[in-house]
C-alpha cells in the first residue's frame, strides 16, 4: 500500500530535475513546524553537508517564520511550503515524490551529522545492497557522550524505542557496523527506492512511532537496517513538542500500530492493548494528571477507518544494555550556590535526589565537590570529564562522602556498572570554588 499522497498546491507540484553526474547522490530531508530558534544550527548544519548532499525541507505551514528564515538561506528550490500541517509523515512524503538521488538522508531540525560521517553512511549503503538504511550513533546535544539513540528498538508489544537512550556511554566501542531492528527518523540514511517501494510513511500517524511503522514495512519487504557507531551525530531530545502534546500523539500512534498489526483480518483494537491503555490512563487520573487529551487520542485511533493489517517481520530481542534509561526532567542546582546543574542521569522527587548508573553535571567555575551519597550494595566508578576518565571512587554498602575535584564545564558521575545501571541516592552536595 503507497502512502505517497498527490500534492496540494501549486507550490508543492514543482519537481526539481533529476541529479547530474558529479552532483551529490543523496537529498537531505528536513521536515520543520515553528522550528525558527533551531534554523540557524539547522542552516549550519546543510552547510556543512553542501558537497555531499542536497537539502529539501519542507515546511509544515510554520506560523513563526521558520520558512522565511529558511528561505532566505537557501537556493531556489530548496524549500517546499506546506500548505497545511499534515504531520511529520505527511511532509516527508511530500518531500520523497521530489527526490532524484539515490539516497535520501532523514534529518529532524534538531539533530546534526557531519560530512565524514555522512559519507561514511553512504559507503556502508554502497558495500551492502539488501541494507535499506543505516543511522550513526547519536548523543545528545548538549550532553554528546550520553546515548540519544544507536538504533530503533521495537518491543513485542510494537512499542518503539531509541536503543541505548539516556545511557552514558563515552565510548562507541566497535566502529563497524551492527545489524539494528531498524533505525531512526531524526538520522539515518536511506535508500531512496525502498522508501519508494514500501509507498513511504504512513501518514495517519501524525508523530512519534511513524518510523516504527516503516520499519516493520521494510522489514516485512525483505530488508535489513544497520548502526554504524563509528559515525555519530547529534540530536536534541522533545524539542518538538511539549510532553503532555507528545503523550497524547505516542498513545495514538502506538495504538494504530497494534491495530494493523496485532489486530488481525479485521485490524481491530486488541483487548491487551486496550485495556494496557486504560490502565495507564486511570493511573494518570490517580495522580492528577490531565487525561482527556491521551484518551481523546486512543478513541481516535480505535475509530480510525480503513486500517489494513500488515505481517510483522521476526523481530530480536534487545540486549540489557539495549534499554532505555530514564528521561530527563528538568534541570536544577545540585548545590545552594546554584554553580553545579544537575544533566541527564539525576532526578529528583518528593523522596530526595537520586541517580541511575550515572549523573551530569554542568560546572560554571572549577572547584571540588563534596557529595554524602548512599548504596544498598558496593560500586567502583569513576568521575569523567565529558569522554576522558578522571579519578576513581569506591562506594561501600551505606553511606560514603566522595570528594573530586571538577573543572569547568560538562563532567559525570559514573559507576562502573553500565549495564543494570543501579539507583545511588544523594544525601548532600557541596561546592567548593577554587580561590
């Protein structure tokens, strides 16, 4: 079944010429909505990439001037304007029917490759014809040596996950490929036929998990997809949308996967997934949460028609280290004097501040910190100064007072222990600034 729609407007049936020899062989496509503060790393980034790939953004009807910006910056061409918000698919579709390279590389407006790694993935999709896609090893924006994503998980359930996310990880390990369950729409690097032949996204999945949608496609097509870690990127974590939007867009998107392909001939509602789903949506109700925009959004995909059921490809299982660690909330000061903010690894709740398997910390002067942390079992770790290791600690069972010195910057506290990546709970934190 293709998804590829026909245009809409005049501008959007405008249909660039076919690549030249000696022209690149891939199209970046960047989809953007109000993205106006994320523009100029996105233009510096197309920069960068100008003699390996072509950009093509399609804009989602922005209301804040995200398409003049762009404009602005680009060659004639370059840029489609939406007539409408059709969701992240809808554009990316739009943009697809205008390829005429080869490859086509999906890039989120928040996210960044350079050119070695970009032309790395494409010599890996040049070395291996039945791989449909490959993605680099992204970190984080701000915090680059904690995973954002190596690869698409995919549970038994169909509920999609970002390999290794939010797991401290300085060390990519084996450059060479791996095979992945699928890959990532913020980067990864595409053959422009197999998005083609699989009639590309589905567009009834506004945003979040249409990649998990493709994937299973692609998979079911007889194709493969691959991790390359030795190439990397970054990528910014909910930029695009608020949380409560985002949950509201997952609980739909994850129920119109289980519907086409959990639900059988008649890709009804499976009870399992239904009942999951009002679980959660009491649970939300429980803690004072608002509820009707996540409920409006299940009734909307149990009544969405013309569902056709599609098979799913084998799937693997992923590994320990495979799995998702836990989401950042918002930063805060670690200590009174506010020059020590908390990164990804901490949270901080009504029973005190915590950390799983590791916690970033963001330094405004150099100095020594001074932490009362305690363990239910002993740990050996270490603090690191973004990817270089520093000094070691030993945590014995109970309570122990570590002592570092820390510079300015970006650094983390880290146990060894990568894999369970156990809770070690703060009991006080002090800063010592250096006279």
């Amino acid at each position: 079944m293709s998804f590829l729609t026909p245009p809409r407007g005049p501008d959007e049936r405008r249909t660039p010429p076919p690549a030249e020899g000696g022209s690149p062989r891939i199209t970046a496509l960047v989809v953007t909505y109000n993205a106006v503060r994320l523009a100029p790393s996105l233009i510096e980034t197309l920069g960068r990439l100008e003699s390996l790939a072509t950009p093509l953004i399609v804009d989602n009807a922005s209301s804040d001037g995200t398409a003049d910006m762009l404009e602005r910056a680009l060659m004639p061409g370059m840029l489609v304007r939406s007539g409408w918000n059709g969701g992240f698919g809808y554009a990316n579709n739009l943009g697809l029917m205008r390829v005429r390279t080869p490859y086509t590389l999906l890039l989120n407006a928040d996210a960044r490759i350079g050119p070695e790694s970009l032309s790395a993935l494409e010599a890996r999709l040049d070395a291996s014809p039945g791989t449909a896609a490959v993605q680099p090893r992204l970190g984080l924006w701000e915090w680059p040596e904690v995973t954002a994503g190596r690869g698409l998980g995919i549970t038994a359930g169909l509920r999609g996950f970002d390999l290794g996310f939010m797991r401290f990880e300085p060390e990519p390990g084996n450059p060479g490929p791996r095979p992945v369950p699928g890959v990532g729409a913020a980067v990864s690097l595409w053959r422009t036929r197999v998005l083609r032949s699989v009639g590309g996204f589905d567009e009834r999945f506004f945003m979040y998990f249409e990649d998990v949608d493709l994937c299973l496609r692609t998979a079911a097509a007889g194709y493969s997809f691959e991790l390359l870690p030795g190439a990397w990127g970054l990528h910014m974590v909910g930029s695009s949308s608020r949380r409560s939007e985002a949950e509201a867009w997952e609980t739909r998107s994850a129920a119109l996967l289980a519907r086409k392909y959990l639900g059988g001939r008649a890709a009804r509602m499976p009870v399992r997934t239904a009942f999951g789903e009002f679980r959660d949506i009491a649970r939300c109700a429980l803690r004072g949460r608002p509820l009707f925009r996540r409920l409006g959004a299940f009734v909307s995909a149990v009544l969405e028609p013309s569902i056709q059921p599609e098979r799913i490809p084998r799937l693997p299982a992923p590994a320990p280290t495979d799995l998702p660690s836990i989401r950042p909330g918002r930063p805060f000061h670690l200590d009174r004097g506010g020059t020590v903010t908390a990164g990804p690894g901490w949270s901080a709740s009504g029973s005190g501040v915590s950390f799983s398997g590791y916690g970033a910390m963001s330094v405004r002067s150099p100095g020594t910190v001074s932490i009362l942390l305690e363990s239910d079992i002993p740990h050996t770790g270490r603090l690191w100064l973004g990817a270089e290791p520093g000094p070691a600690f030993h945590l014995p069972s109970g309570r122990t007072l570590v002592r570092l010195p820390v510079p300015a910057g970006r650094s983390y506290l880290a146990l060894d222990d990568r894999v369970d990546m156990p809770t070690v709970r703060m009991l006080y934190f002090d800063f010592e600034g250096r006279e």
